[in-house]
C-alpha cells in the first residue's frame, strides 16, 4: 500500500472517530471545548460525520426487499460491518485503505467525545483539510454556501459573545439558564447536519433552492406569538385549577422553586425546559400545570411520556377528574391502545399519555401527516433513560431529534432526578435548565456494616471521609439474633408500627424471603393491630378463590411484598394497604422506586446490588429519595446493608461520587439505533436520501417503509416478515393458534420445562395440532427432549420451539382460563402472565401497522383487528366496554357486570358512594376516579361520531 493511501487511510479513521451528535462549527474551538470540558459526552458518536458526503432526490425507488436500498458505495471492508449484511445490499464499486479493527471495535461500541482529542499537529493538519473540503465541497445541489457559511460563523460568533452560557453548577438556589434561541435544523434538516459542518448549517436562513431538496425546518415562531394567553390568575390558568388541586390532591400552595420554575421567561415564550431535582421534590405537578396551560391557553395538544403501561394507566386516572372539570381530553397510548395518526379533534384539546414506544409511532405519525405542528408540548418523565443504553434510550432520543428537525413551535419538556451532564443535555434540546437540591423532609443516610452504623456525611469532600461512626446496632432477642444476621428486623422495629419503611431487596425471590422472616420474627401483639382492614386487604387479593400463600401468612402482620411477580391488581391493593396505614413494610424490587410514589419514614437496602450487577449511584439515588413523607414526616432515613467486604470500597463511591454520564443510545448494539435512526429520517422525508463516500447512498424500500411506520425493531423485521409470509401459504384459521404465534413477542423467552411442554402439546385439540405442525413443532422433539435425551443429529429451530412454548400460555389465557391456573401449570410469575397479554396486544398492534403498509400481507389485517380486540379486553362480549376504562381488568369488570354496570353510560353516571357500596374493596377515591376516565372516554366516542356525522353531512351537501 502507498504512503498516500496509509495517509488517507488514518485520516479517514481519526474523521470517524470525531463523529458526534453533535458538531462544533470550527475545529480550534472545538478542541478548546473538549479540553474545558472533560465530563461532556452526552454528543454522540456517529460514523464518518466527517468524510465527505453527499444529499440527493432519488427519483427511482429501490425494490421492496429490503429495509435499504444501497446502490454505488465504496466500501471499507471492516466498517461496513456497521450496516447488517442481510439489510443492505451493497455494490462495490473499489476497494479502500483498510481500517484497524480496534478502531473498528471503537466505532462499534461508542466513544466518549472528550476521549479525542487531537494534538497541535493533528489540529493543524486536520484545518487544512478541512479547508480543503470546504473548497471542493462548497456546493450543495445548484446552491452555492461557501459565503453563506462565512456570513453564519460570523454571526455564530457574535451571538456567542452576547449569549454566552456558564456549565449549571448545582446548588440549593435554582439556577435557569437559556441558550441562544436559533433553532436547529432551518435549511436542510438532519441530513444536512450529517455532512461536516453540522452546526453550521443548522442555522442556516431557508433559501428557496433548498426547499426542493430536503424539507425543511420551520422557522422558530416569534416570540409574541409563543407567550401564553393567560386566562386566570393561577399560572395563567382559572382559579378552579387550584381549587382541584386541593380537592384532588391535597395541594393547597405550592414550593417556591415549582413557582420559579413556572415563572421562568423561557417556560412562559414556549422555549424548551429541562429540570432536575431529588425525588419526591414535586417535579410532577409542574409538569401537569404546564400541560394545563398548553391546553387550555395555547390551545394545542399535548404528549405526557411515561416508561411503563401500569404508570400510564395511573396517570390517566389520576387526570381524569381534571379533564372532566377542565374540558380536555385523555387519551391512553399503550399496550394495544391508540390510534395511528391519533383523529382530529375540532372542539377539544387532547392529552396523548403515552409509553415510549407508543410516543414515536405517535410522532411517525403525525410527522408524516404534516400534522406534528398540533402538539404544542412533550414531556418526557424520567429523562436520564435516555442515556441507559439500549432501545427504549435510543427510542427517546429519535423521537425527540425528529421533533427537534420537523417542529419549530413544539415545546420539549424533561424531568428526572437523577441527571449529571446537564450541559450536554441542554445543548442536544436547546433547551433551559433549571436545579435545585430541594427536597420537602431532610433527608438521613446511614450506612451498616456488621454491627456498625456510619453516617454519611455529604458535605465532605474527601471521600475516606464521608462516612462517621453513628452508633453501634444489636438484637432485641436470641431468636432475632439467630435468624437475621443482617439486623433487619432491628431497623425495621425502630420505626414500625407508628411509622413505615420499605426495604429493597436485589430479586425478587429475596423479596418474598425477606417478607417471610421478617413476619416469623416480630413480635406476636403485630397481629392485634387493624385487623378488619387486613381481613378486608386479604378478601381483596382472593382473586377468583386463589391468594399468594406468602402474602396470606404477612399481611397480618402488616407486611407485604411487591415485585412484577404480582398482577396489577396485587399491586394496587398492597399500595392503597400502605397509603392508608394497613402496612407498615413493604419488601421490594428498584422497580417500585423508578414507579409508584411510596414514601416512608426509613428505607432500608438490603444489599448494594441489582440482581448480579452493582447499582449505579442514580439507582441509589432514586431508592433513599422515597425516605421521608411530606406532611407526615420531619424527616427520613436511609440505611445500605454492606455485608460483603468487597464491596465496601465500592460503596464509597456510590454514596458519594457523581451520577452516571448520561451517554446517548444511538451506537447500542453496534449501532442499531444510529441504524433506526436513519430508517425514521428518510423513511419520514425528513431528509430523502443520504449518500455516504464509504457506504453509499441510502432510501427506504417497502419493508423499510413498514418497519419504521409500525415502529417494529430493526432487528426482528425481516423475521416477522418471513413468518408472516410463510403463514399465507397455510394458515389455520380453525382456530387461534396460529395467529397467536405471529402475534407472540420475539423478546419474551421463557427456558422450556420438557415435560410441561410435551403434556401440554398432549392436551392440543387436532386443529391445534395441525398449526403447531405448521408453525414447525415436532411432537417427536418434544418427547425426546421431554426424556432426558438431546436430540444431536435432528436439527431444530430452537428459538422457534421456545417463542411456541411462550404461545401455549398465551393460548389458554386467550380462552379465558384464570392467571392462577396457568401460572399453576407453567409455574411462571402472575405478573408475567399478565404482561404477556399486555405485550402480546402491543405487538399485535405494531404487526397491524406493519401489514398495512406491505400489499402483499392483506389477508392479515381484518384478523389481526379482531384479536387486538380479543387480547386487550376477553373472550366475553359483555366485559369489552368496561375494560376499555384505564385500569380495569378482568376481575373489576366482572365485580362491575355483576352489580349491574354494564356500560360506559351507567358507569359515567354514577355516585362515588354508590358505586362504592356495591363493589367490595373499592375505595370513594378509586371510584371517583373510575367514574371520571368512563365519563372521558364516553364523551371522547361521542365526539367523534359527531364529528363523522360533521363530516357525512359536509359531503353530502
């Protein structure tokens, strides 16, 4: 190889490596940004941002068969390992230098920006060669940019010099900073920003010759027009949102930082607003004031993002009052539920409260129908997911970047409280920023070890110095003393009965186990205590004559344990047990801490792990944030349990080191969300084809096409597409089973138990057998495997066999048999079952959308609609309506059937006490709220036939 080609063969690899989300406009600068700032590196590093690239109209489509079509590339023989090989199809046209794997394996795994930073001579050749890319690459399409890019650097400049913003540092007085209000995006797009001056383009005046080339960015409303038309004097909002918030909520003022916040010049001209503080500071209800007002005043439509369907559903009940006093509208985007794009509502505004991914095909949605300018706000609870390195982080991230590049006027809203690299985040969103260290009760954290108690002492800066004896702890009795070396039981009989304490437990098997020895070694006289309310608790958890045997041996005790293990329904009722007093401890999983709000005066930590892993100091974070209950409590206490001698120098740093980097999620999985991402921008016409020197150009086919529209994993859409294609050639319409099959989640695995497997393929009516022999199930595998033998020389599709097990239990739960029963027969969780219907009618959605878009899969629609049906609510006619109320399962509706409300109508107009006095174990609070979300969604169905009637009536005259 020539020197020259070794020459550009590193120069090529150093380009890539530079990539990130985000690019500074020069590279002195951007040298001097990194070398100032070492923690930043939020911006992420996509692939050869750098070498020279090209924006076109392609006016030919690709064929069909792919996800890409990829036509004219040169290709490096290690870095096209990026793009899957069965995705794109490539045409090599020659071959250049060759990379180094270890820069490949750095390419794939991602880098942090901060790790690259050039020396002097790097530098200085890197600035001639970008000047000479900017002679040969000055010309975009007919436009000629080079003076344009001179007018704007200059400009940049001395915007920067007027709007010069300092890295938040946190402190307890809040802190608001803006950035300069130039939104992203104005000429080309995200496309435009893949080429080497990112940053520059992205503030870039449209231009006419631009326009029919990319689509291009709206210009950011004048700020007169983004002000909101107060029409009250609560925050802009009427005095009867107030008068609801202390009937509803108890909430009678609210915290100088929430009235800071909501007073900020940015919140109030519509600028983008990230918020950071501890948990249980009230982070949320500024969050509902803003959606009130973006409602209400501004006359739009909002997004509320949440990360699990059980907090949707809570959340929608919890607004529901609120809507029907207000006049808005609530509608649920999770599991099955939700309309792609949402209708259009004429009289109202619509909350949209979403999971995650049911938030982006809700943007796909509306950004394809030219109609994302109608939301006029999102918010994104728990924002540092964004940054946990996987699907759900790259799915908030594409969502918000197709939001950033479609929408001008769309107002973005995050919230966590656990989020260290603000700065990196509040340039990604252009958004401001505001923290506080605020929290409602003082907060104590302790560390145990052995018998020794340490205070930690924050404010110290050393760390070996952070934690200071406390006092020594010991057992009240030889039985304690014998049965819990780990001092539990002490901790907990500090503060129980007259207070409450959750402990966090690594697993969820420890948490029951836990439960259970904390009941064997309390004192008797706990049985004494609220006995009618525990026996009510115990007759609510009888569902359908069954009852955990762990739960029925604690709760008397006023113990209880909470995992996924349990139903919805479980939860509930042990959170409503725990609010109300009838519990005074809760053993539980870090779930319960990211989810539900669950105060308590002392939380204890079983153990400084998650399953196998090491918590992270958010994960810490978030657990000791739920000590200490406003109105109730003076203080709270925290105590970690560090029993192995590993880890206590770990400990160290996670009491007090710093919160994890929030990383961006892109590169996960070799690139697999950097991957979606360029499916949804071209697939969206955000920008209509990339070219890249390296990998050539890129559109989306047919199959592409689907997979972005129905938001199906990049990973498992050629999959999904053979077995649906398979399935036309013999599909069993006898029954459901196969359907059930094509609509089983390829994520939810469960290891086979042989012998289950082979009595319930036994029990298969001869319709059923045939589509398992279909599908491809051996009876004869089953039996081998069921024997003890493993069959070497037959050949068997293994994932296959396990997705069918997975089917087998969705296939009873489909015929109505209890959670109890199949969990009996399978032995697996009841909360699993119950998420598998959950999930299996999401992903029944998602294959809806994605037979839609493929001519060829047609056949599939009208049965997939009628088990989406079927999967969300039951096999019982009569229970569809009021299962189609947030949060009513199986067993509420059929209390409701029972007592004579058997519709949306009787339920809507019905009395809280009423409808209390006939269901058991229904609190006035529930039922008023269950009567709010039937008054919802019946006005929401009345609506819309009026507004079809609107329209017939428009088209016949």
């Amino acid at each position: 190889m020539s020197s020259h080609k070794r020459k550009m063969s590193t120069t090529t690899a150093r380009k890539r490596r530079k990539m990130s989300f985000e690019m500074l406009a020069e590279s002195e600068r951007q040298s001097e940004v990194l070398k100032a700032n070492k923690s930043n590196s939020f911006e992420e590093q996509i692939p050869n941002a750098q070498s020279r690239k090209e924006t076109t109209i392609v006016s030919n489509p690709p064929s069909p068969t792919d996800l890409f079509d990829v036509s004219d590339i040169t290709v490096h023989s290690d870095t096209i390992d990026l793009f899957d090989s069965d995705i794109f199809e490539t045409s090599v046209k020659h071959k250049s230098a060759d990379v180094s794997k270890n820069e490949t394996k750095q390419l794939k795994e991602g880098m942090k920006f901060n790790d690259i930073v050039p020396s002097n001579q790097q530098q200085q050749q890197q600035q001639q060669e970008k000047q000479q890319e900017q002679q040969n690459d000055s010309t975009f399409g007919d436009m000629d940019l080079s003076l344009l890019e001179r007018q704007c650097l200059l400009e940049m400049k001395e915007k920067e010099n007027k709007n010069h913003i300092k890295t938040p540092v946190k402190t307890k007085t809040p802190i608001a900073q803006s950035t300069p209000q130039v939104k992203a995006g104005n000429v080309s797009g995200l496309a435009r920003r893949m080429k080497d001056r990112l940053l520059e383009n992205a503030h870039r005046t449209p231009t006419s010759k631009a326009s029919n080339i990319l689509r291009t960015k709206p210009p950011h409303p004048p700020t007169q027009q983004l002000l909101t038309q107060d029409i009250g004097p609560y925050y802009g909002l009427p005095s009867k949102v107030k008068t609801l918030l202390g009937t509803l909520r108890g909430i009678k003022t609210v915290y100088d930082w929430q009235h800071k916040c909501l007073t900020l010049d940015g919140v109030k001209e519509g600028r983008n607003l990230i918020y950071s503080l501890p948990t249980s500071g009230g982070k949320t209800l500024v969050a509902e004031i803003l959606i009130f007002r973006e409602l209400l005043c501004k006359k739009k439509d909002a997004v509320f993002v949440l990360p699990f369907v059980a907090i949707v559903q809570e959340k929608i009940q919890s607004l529901a009052q609120f809507a029907v006093e207000l006049g808005f509208l609530v509608e649920e985007y999770a599991a099955g539920k939700g309309r792609f794009p949402p209708r259009k509502r004429r009289k109202r505004n619509v909350l949209y409260v979403c999971t995650i991914e049911k938030a982006n095909t809700l943007v796909n949605s509306l950004v394809e129908a030219s109609r994302l300018s109608e939301l006029g706000l999102i918010v994104v609870d728990e924002l540092h997911m964004i940054g946990e390195g996987g699907r759900r982080g790259s799915t908030i991230e594409t969502m918000l970047t197709k939001v950033l590049h479609v929408s001008g006027s769309t107002q973005i809203i995050g919230m966590s409280a656990t989020l260290s690299n603000l700065p990196d985040l509040q340039k990604f969103l252009n958004a401001d920023v505001f923290t506080d260290n605020f929290r409602p009760v003082a907060l104590d954290e302790f560390v145990k070890v052995a018998d020794s108690v340490f205070k930690v002492d924050s404010a110290t800066l050393c760390p070996e110095e952070r934690l200071e004896f406390h006092r020594m702890i010991g057992h009240q009795t030889k039985e304690i003393a014998k049965g819990d070396t780990d001092h539990i039981v002490s901790l907990v009989l500090e503060v129980i009965p007259q207070h409450s304490c959750l402990i966090f437990c690594p697993t969820k098997k420890n948490c029951e186990n836990v439960a259970k020895m904390i009941c064997k070694l309390l004192p008797r006289n706990f049985l004494e205590q609220k006995v009618k309310q525990k026996i009510s608790m115990l007759e609510g958890l009888c569902n359908e004559g069954e009852i955990c045997q762990v739960l029925r041996g604690a709760i008397p005790y006023g113990v209880a344990y909470h995992h996924s293990g349990l139903t919805t329904d479980e939860r509930r009722i042990i959170e409503d047990g725990y609010r109300n007093g009838v519990l005074s401890v809760i053993t539980c999983t870090s779930t319960l801490a990211a989810g539900v709000n669950l105060p308590a005066r002392r939380v204890i930590i079983r153990s400084p792990h998650i399953g196998r892993s090491f918590m992270s100091r958010s994960q810490y974070k978030q657990m000791i944030g739920r000590a200490g209950r406003a109105g109730i409590d003076t203080k709270g206490e925290s105590f970690l349990i560090v029993s192995k001698p590993q880890d206590q120098v770990k400990v160290v740093d996670l009491i007090g080191g710093p919160v994890e980097t929030c990383i961006s999620s892109l590169m996960y999985d070799s690139g697999k969300g950097f991957r979606t991402l360029l499916l949804n921008l071209i697939g969206l016409k955000v920008c209509y084809m990339i070219s890249f020197n390296e990998y050539g150009s890129f559109q989306v086919t047919k199959l592409g096409n689907a997979t972005f529209k129905s938001s199906i994993d990049y990973d498992i859409s050629n999959q999904l597409y053979d077995d649906l294609k398979n399935g036309l050639q013999g599909l069993v319409l006898e029954n459901y089973l196969h359907l059930l099959y094509l609509v089983t989640p390829y994520d939810t695995m469960v290891s086979p138990d042989w012998m289950v497997y082979l009595n319930e393929i036994n029990r298969l009516e001869p319709g059923e057998l045939a589509a398992a022999t279909v599908i491809g199930i051996e009876e004869c595998y089953i039996t081998m495997r069921a024997s003890g033998r493993n069959p070497r020389k037959k050949k068997a599709n293994q994932p296959k066999i396990d997705r069918f097990y997975v089917t087998l239990m969705l296939n009873l739960l489909f015929k109505g048999k209890s959670v109890w029963e199949v969990s009996t027969r399978f032995d697996q969780p009841r909360g699993f079952l119950q998420n598998l219907l959950s999930n299996a009618a999401a992903f029944a959605s998602h294959i809806l959308l994605f037979t839609k878009e493929l001519d060829e899969l047609w056949a599939y629609q009208s049965l997939i609609e009628k088990l989406i049906q079927v999967l969300q609510y039951c096999t019982v006619a009569e229970l569809v309506p009021l299962m189609e109320i947030p949060g009513v399962r199986m067993t509420r509706a059929k209390q409701l059937l029972s007592s004579g409300f058997k519709t949306l109508a009787h339920i809507a107009t019905a009395q809280p006490g009423a409808l209390c006095q006939s269901i058991d174990h229904l609190s006035r609070k529930q039922a008023a709220q269950l009567i709010a979300s039937a008054k919802i969604l019946l006005e929401e169905k009345v609506e819309s036939l009026q507004e079809e009637v609107e329209d017939l009536k428009a088209v016949t005259t």
